[in-house]
C-alpha cells in the first residue's frame, strides 16, 4: 500500500485559501482526532534570531490549531527550543499574539525521561509528548548546515528538553551516523504523529537560522514523517548520500524512505518549482563543542531568569 503525501499550492500567508487548504490537508491524511482527545501541536520554534522565517508561521499554527478545537479536541501547543523557553520564542515570532484568540497559549516541553537509543546511549525526551494521544507536527522547511535539509522528522528533535539537545550534538555528533540515528529514534519512540509542512516561504541558502527566503508556496501534508521528508528531498532533486536523515531511514528499511511507495492524492511535486533552492554544499560538523554547550546552557538560565533580553 502507498503512503499517501498530500500537497497544496499556497502563496501568500495571508491568503483566504490557507484555512480551507490546511483543513483538507488534515483530513486527507486521516488526521482527525476525536471529542477530548489530547493532541500536542508541536511548530518549529527555533530561536528569536529571524524568528520571522526561522519558525513556523503563526497563521499556520493557528489554522491547524482552529481545525483542531473545532474537532473538540485538547490542544497544547509546546516546543521545547535549545536556548530561551518556547514563550519567549513565539513572542518574537508573532505566535503568541496568533493564538490569544483561541485561548491558547505556548508552553515549553519539559518533564524529561530517559529514552534508550538504539547504540545504548539515553536521552532525555519530554513526558510531555510521549503522554499526548496525537501529535501534530509543524515544521518549517528549512537548508540546515549540519543536516543540509530540516523537515518533518528534524522537528520532533525538538521534543527532546531543553540543553539536552546541544548535550547530545556535542556527544554524538561526528560519530559515525549516530546523530542522525538519534534523530530517528526520537521519532519512532512519540506517539502517533501528523505532519503539517510549512513550505510557503521556506529558507534556504543556510539554516536553521540565518538562511534567506525562498518562495516555494507549498503546504504538506503526511502521516509519515518519513514519507513526507522524502517527497520534498525529491522535489527539491536530492538524492540520499546528501542527506543524513534520509539515508539512515534508508539503512532502516523504513517504508516512507522509498519514493517509490509514495502516492500524490491532491497536487504533484511536478506542480512546484523549486528550481534555485540552494542547500550548503558541504556540511558543518554535528558536534558541539563542550565550551559551546556550557555558553548556550548559562545563555538559557539567564533567560528564565529574566536577566537577559
């Protein structure tokens, strides 16, 4: 059977058809909760630098989260940045105000429990988003020095806590494919998830956070965040030796990895030009120096603190 990866052809933010387009995008994939039922909206908040194009747009955010409380579902919106708390990342992106009107507010995943990675080694992974019934996934498609694409499966990264992910960078990175491993285990270890792509307004050039804008106008929709991965790796005509995730999803067998097993119900990749989306042709290292992760670790307590801007 084919996973089928649902796409829509958005421009603007502002348009009139986003709230419609993200709804049938929703139920394409099957993503319908059911009266009460707790689901974790999890956007891509990554740092107040370039918020604007650095995270998920707050419209989209809160078209799904609209979709969702009409359901009757019971939303949290939480995502757990590696330095400040996701309040103050989504004040500078424009999604605290986005959601006030639904009475919503975005908390920071915490509650952290030891999650065994498939190398033996544990990571800390919010209780938070193994307890909710669904997750809603929201990332923002974006180049990334270190992984050279970000997407669906990179942002569930972000349900580990807090410093714990630059801890991980600094002792896993540059081991081999430990660190894209990694990635993966957090993944497969939620529970079910639907991926919401933020592709309008995509970066690219660099990432995650200093990248420029690049106008794509591309919603996606999968219930593999594998799967969806893969389609836009091959839109964007990339092949699985230049991209870390999806050659460890390869090595896994994984399903979604295939291309192949992929079905188009609403538009086809063909449909989108991504012709001039620059990637970085060569990749940072995935480790982080230990002096880099204590800097970033007292940066962050100063921001809890309120002693730092």
């Amino acid at each position: 059977m084919r996973i089928p990866v649902a796409l829509a052809r958005i421009l603007e933010y502002e348009s009139t058809l986003l709230e419609p387009a993200v709804r049938l995008l929703l139920d394409e994939i099957g993503c319908a909760p059911q009266r009460g039922q707790r689901v974790l909206v999890k956007p891509n908040l990554v740092s107040r630098g370039n918020a604007g194009l650095s995270c998920t747009h707050p419209l989209v955010v809160r078209a799904v989260c609209q979709h969702l409380l009409d359901l009757g579902a019971t939303v949290t919106v939480a995502d757990s940045p590696a330095f400040g708390t996701a309040g103050q990342v989504a004040r500078a992106s424009g999604l605290a105000q986005a959601l006030r009107p639904l009475g919503l507010r975005v908390r920071s995943l915490g509650r952290p429990e030891p999650l065994r990675l498939s190398f033996g080694a544990e990571i800390g992974l919010s209780r938070t988003a193994r307890d909710a019934e669904m997750i809603v996934n929201l990332p923002r498609l974006k180049a990334h020095c270190q992984m050279r694409l970000t997407c669906a499966v990179k942002n569930l990264f972000g349900c580990v806590t807090g410093w714990r992910k630059a801890v991980a960078h600094a002792r896993h990175g540059d081991q081999g494919n430990r660190f894209p491993a990694l990635i993966l285990d957090v993944a497969e270890a939620l529970p079910p998830t639907f991926t919401l792509l933020d592709a309008i307004r995509p970066m690219h050039r660099s990432g995650p956070v200093k990248g420029v804008a690049f106008e794509l106008g591309l919603l996606a929709a999968c219930a593999d965040p594998i799967a969806l991965d893969t389609a836009v790796y091959g839109l964007l005509g990339l092949s699985p030796e230049k991209v870390p995730l999806w050659a460890e999803a390869r090595r896994r067998g994984r399903a979604g990895a295939d291309p192949k097993r992929l079905a188009y119900p609403l538009e086809s990749p063909a449909a989108f030009d991504a012709s001039g989306f620059e990637i970085p042709r060569t990749l940072d290292p995935e480790t982080f120096h230990p002096l880099r992760v204590a800097k970033g670790r007292l940066r962050s307590l100063l921001h809890r603190l309120g002693l730092r801007g």
